[in-house]
C-alpha cells in the first residue's frame, strides 16, 4: 500500500504522540521533499522529534517534476498530490481542505489527521478516540463539534 502524507497531519500526530498510528496502520509512509523541508524549516516553531526526521518507516521521495495545480495549494500540498497522480497512491493524507478537494477530484482517496485517528481506533491501534481527539484540540488543531460528535458516534 502507498500512502503519502502532507506536512501537517506527521506533525499533528507527532504532537500527540500519536506518530506510531501510521507505520501500524499503513507499514512505510512516503512524504515528498517538500514536505520533510516544510518539517526542517519549521523545527523551532514546532520542536518536532527527532523521529519525525529520520524514521525508517517515513520514506522522503524527490518531489515531482510535473508540480503545477493550482495557486492556492502550498508546495507539500502540491508535491503530494503530484506525486501520489504519478505513484498511483492508494491513499493520500491531507488536512488543507483545498488540497483535499482537489485530490478527491482528481480521483485520489483522501484522508486527513482525524481519519487517520478514526482508522487507528477502528482497528484496535489507539484504544481512546475521544483523548486523541482532545489531545489534538489541545496542541491547537482545530475541528468542528460536528465532526467530533460524528467521530464519537463510532466507540
């Protein structure tokens, strides 16, 4: 299976020490090189884990040639989806609503943080879904009650 993950959910997951979700869930995870500079560029304002640089299950591909979508997608965003088209992804994992949208309507199948929480927790990997999923409001990642009642509707 691969999977490509975009900047923002490694460092969501990362937050709340929830990082390990994904090699259990989908084995290797590839993300583009603009995303593992995204990650370098942001060290301080993030204090990532050394983990989230270097694990060996996280596979850094070059980023695309081909890398023009549209304007209102950042460069791992972009790098992602471009990647995932030439790849043949089975799985992309975006958190930018844009991003996701235009993934989906390029025929991508789409995943975000929360669904990634949501699958972890379905298959038995995380045991609390409603402490993952306060643990991710607290690090400042924002969801709707909406979709927080909808997740918790699963346990």
């Amino acid at each position: 299976m691969l999977v490509i993950t975009n900047t923002s959910p490694l460092i969501a997951l990362e937050r709340i020490g929830q990082l390990s979700v994904l090699p259990q869930l989908y084995g290797n995870v590839v993300r583009p090189r603009s995303v593992l500079i995204e990650i370098e560029d942001g060290l301080t304002k993030y204090g990532v884990s050394d983990e989230l640089l270097h694990a060996d299950w996280l596979e850094t591909r070059e980023d695309p040639p081909e890398m023009r979508l549209r304007r209102e997608l950042g460069s791992g965003e972009t790098a992602v989806i471009a990647l995932a088209l030439r790849e043949n992804a089975d799985l992309v994992i975006l958190d930018d609503l844009a991003a996701r949208n235009v993934a989906a309507e390029l025929g991508l199948a789409v995943s975000g943080t929360l669904g990634v929480i949501l699958a972890a927790y379905k298959r038995g990997v995380l045991k609390d879904l409603r402490l993952a999923i306060d643990s991710l409001g607290m690090v400042g990642f924002r969801v709707s009650q909406e979709i927080v009642d909808r997740m918790l509707s699963y346990q």
